[in-house]
C-alpha cells in the first residue's frame, strides 16, 4: 500500500492523546505552562478549522506528587489515587484558563473499565462526547484513577485514547510522547535503531521490537502504543505516533506532512 499521509488532511474527528512527558518539564516534572499555552492555541485553531477535537490528558498524578512535594512516581495505590484527586482538579483548572483565553470551550470527562465494559455507561459516554463535539467543545478525557479498582484498568493512556477512538468513530488518533515515533530499537540505547515511517501491518515482529516506559513519569511504552493502533486500525482509523516536544508538530500532521510513524492499516 502506498505511503500517502493526504488522507489525513481530510479526517475530522480527531483523537489526541499527550503523555506526561509532553506537558511537564523533564527535569522537575511539574508542568510546562509555556508548553501548554503553546498546546492550547493550536487545538483551538485545528478546532477552528472546523474539526472535531477530544484530548486525552495524562498527568494527573505527576501534578498532584509534586502538589504535595513527592520526588518520585508513588508506588502505593492509594497515594496514586490520592495524587491524582489533587492533580486532575489542578490540571484541569490550568487547561479551562487556558483554552478561556481563546474563548475555546473545554469539559472534563472521566473514564473507567466500567464506563466501557457496561452497555448503558458506553452509550451514555459515546452520546455525551458526541453532544459536547456537536457543540463545538474540546473534551479532555483522562482515567479517573481516584475510583479505579485497579490503578492499571486501563493500563495507560494510549489505550485509553484507542477506546475513546473507538467509541466516538473518529478518524485519526495521534500520540504525542517522548519519543519520534517507532523504531527498530530503543533509540535511547541503540543509536544504530532505524526509524519507521510507515506501517501497514501489524506482526509479530513489530511487538518484539516494543519496549516498557523509559521515563520516571510515563506509564506506557511502544508495545501499548502498538495495541492502540490496533484498536483504532479495528474501529478504521489511522494513528500517528510523534514526539511532543515541539507542539507546533500537531499542526503538521494535520496537513499531511511526513512527520512521526504513520500506521495506516485500512482493510487489515
């Protein structure tokens, strides 16, 4: 199948998932305000151009750890939960500020296994985000760890971000990590691994190359990411995986350009 990224200048409903790492600093872990204002203006102007917007926000936790002074990542559900009650409130106080600024409506959606494993949930969940779109509103969904009987219910965000894909139908899902996109290798510690642009077919060989998380404040490594595009590729849309640190990026994957790892795995 032919690389061709013009199919993605013509997707409307689009699905945005930012790690951890693409909103706070590296060395400190609080979060990027000069990042997020950045951020913030571009989904407004892809959201005034007349496209459907839903982000899925990690950093809940990393926000509230550093709220109440915690050097690193808890390990104890219970001060999990308990630092992610603190950091979504914050978080989501920073984003609603932000996006105000641009007159961008937002709202707050939080999601369980539950919320998808019953009907009646993933229906009233699928009609809300639908009804929010309709209105011209960016939802920004995260797990809602403060209730989650198990911290890793959905595992991480890029899965989370898949499902929502999929349950909304939208038509392109797009990853901003720490990373450029797939490699042969982790490119952390092989700097001979070899970027991949393009993907169409998902094998057994892709997922050995996968790796776990690789950043203190990250929850997902490649191998999730590969299981996102599976989702979407199952619900009929595309996913790119780029690196975030440059926000502006956002705006060149929407235009179609060669950037991040294209998984473009229609009909498969």
């Amino acid at each position: 199948m032919k690389n061709s990224r013009d199919i993605i200048k013509d997707k409307k409903r689009i699905v945005i998932k930012l790690g951890t790492t693409t909103i706070t600093h590296a060395d400190t872990g609080r979060l990027d305000l000069m990042k997020l204002e950045k951020l913030v203006r571009v989904l407004t102007n892809i959201r005034n151009q007349g496209k459907e917007v839903v982000v899925v926000s990690s950093g809940a936790i990393a926000v509230g750890r550093q709220a109440i002074g915690l050097v690193n990542r808890p390990e104890e559900k219970s001060v999990k939960q308990a630092c992610a009650a603190i950091g979504q409130a914050r978080l989501m106080m920073v984003y609603q500020k932000l996006f105000s600024e641009y007159n961008q409506m937002t709202a707050q959606i939080l999601m369980t296994r539950y919320t998808i494993d019953n009907e009646e949930n993933r229906n009233n969940a699928c009609a809300t985000l639908t009804e929010l779109l309709n209105m011209g509103v960016i939802p920004i969904v995260n797990e809602n760890d403060t209730v989650a009987t198990d911290e890793l219910d959905f595992g991480d965000n890029d899965t989370l971000s898949a499902i929502v894909v999929s349950l909304i139908g939208a038509d392109l899902l797009i990853l901003l990590s720490d990373i450029d996109g797939l490699y042969s290798d982790d490119p952390h510690n092989n700097p001979d691994a070899k970027f991949i642009s393009y993907v169409d077919k998902l094998d057994d060989k892709l997922f050995e190359m996968a790796k776990g998380p690789v950043t203190m404040s990250g929850t997902g490594g490649m191998e999730s990411k590969l299981s996102a595009a599976k989702i979407s590729a199952a619900a009929g849309a595309g996913m790119v995986i780029a690196n975030g640190e440059d926000v502006y990026i956002l705006e060149d994957i929407i235009a179609g350009k060669d950037i991040g790892t294209f998984f473009d795995l229609r009909g498969k």
